[in-house]
C-alpha cells in the first residue's frame, strides 16, 4: 500500500480524535478521561495548556517504553504525541466545538466527544504507522511484568486517575463510564477500517501484478 494513504489516514485519524479529546475537555464538568484528568489538573496547577501537558506527558512515556521495550515505538507514536496535543489546542482556541451550557446538551456532547474519540483512536490505529505513547507504554509494561494487558490499562488509569484528582483535576461520573463506552467503539472502528485498510492493499497489489503481467 502506498505509505501516503496510510500517513493521511493517520492524520485524519488523529484530527478526528484530538477534536473528541477537546469536545469532553469542554464538558469536564461532568468528568473527563483519566489522562485527561492529568492534563487538565497540571494545567490549572502549573500553567502551560493542555494540549503541552498531553506532549510532554506523551514524551515522558515514550522515554519509559524505549528503556522497557523499544519495540512499541514507532514513528507514527512521536507523531502521535506532538500532534494529539497540538490538535486539542487548536480546537480550544478556535473555538468552534461545542462549549458547556449546564443544561442536558453537556450530557449528549460529551457522549458525541466519546464516540469520536473512540472512533479517531480506531482509525489511525487501524493506519498501522505506530501505537499512541499510552497503547505502549501500557503494552510495553504488560510485557515486562508478565501481567494481562486488561489489568494493566486498569491499575494504570487508576493511578493517574488518582494522582490527576489529587492534584485536582475534574472528576465526576462520566469519568468512570469513559472507558465503557470508547472501548467498544475503538475495537470496532479498528477491526473494520483495518480490514478496508488490507482490502485496499490487496487491491492495489492485484492491479500492480496486472501491470507487470501485461
């Protein structure tokens, strides 16, 4: 398959996401995700934006998984990194998603902010060009402790989940029902774009074989 279709795939994989990120971030009052919680909090505390405090979380991980298995980091997942946060930013300070009302619309807009999570995180995983810095650190851990990937995600999110509220960042119900109702989405949105992904692939290799045999 031609590398550029499966880096603009990335891309657009990565746009979608980060505005889902923004969306919720614009809700917090009813609860974000946990590394969101992180985020948020360090930037109330210390400054900086949100997005920055995403990168520099981000690259803080990627040192941790390069010591505990390089194998997870791609380039795709500095990419990654840079562009997560610097897509969040440039939807807060556009302005153009949805803010809160305090009325039932927060409700359904932090719902539509955690489908399209879901659905952006699937689809530039399904690219194939490297894992964000949290799938691998996460896999990378799991590995090293010989420990299920499920329990990891689990004790790993608790953690900055607490760490994030200690700091004082926004907690509330719909934190603790985020990974409910991405999870599902990001498996099916993979499952399927990846499948379209190798269906193109195979494509394409049949019209080069064509090309070559005529």
């Amino acid at each position: 398959m031609n590398k550029s279709f499966r880096w603009l795939f990335f891309l657009l994989g990565i746009m979608v996401f980060s505005s889902g990120i923004a969306l919720t971030i614009n809700m917090q009052h009813l609860g974000i995700h946990p590394w969101d919680v992180l985020n948020v909090a360090m930037f109330e505390k210390a400054g900086f934006t949100i997005g920055s405090w995403n990168i520099i979380i981000s690259m803080i991980l990627i040192v941790v998984c390069l010591i505990l298995d390089r194998r997870y980091i791609k380039v795709g997942t500095f990419f990654n990194a840079i562009l997560v946060g610097s897509f969040v930013d440039f939807y807060h300070w556009t302005g153009i998603l949805p803010t809160a009302t305090n009325t039932w619309l927060d409700i359904m807009f932090i719902l539509i902010g955690i489908g399209i999570m879901g659905f952006g995180g699937g689809m530039y995983n399904a690219a194939g060009v490297g894992s964000g810095p949290r799938d691998g650190f996460m896999l990378a851990l799991s590995d090293k402790l010989g420990a299920p990937i499920g329990r990891v995600r689990i004790i790993t999110e608790c953690s900055v989940l607490v760490l994030g509220l200690i700091i004082g960042g926004p907690v509330f119900i719909f934190t603790f029902v985020f990974t409910f109702i991405q999870s599902p989405i990001f498996q099916a949105t993979y499952l399927k774009l990846g499948d379209f992904m190798l269906k193109v692939e195979y494509n394409q290799h049949k019209k080069r074989n064509k090309k070559h045999a005529s």
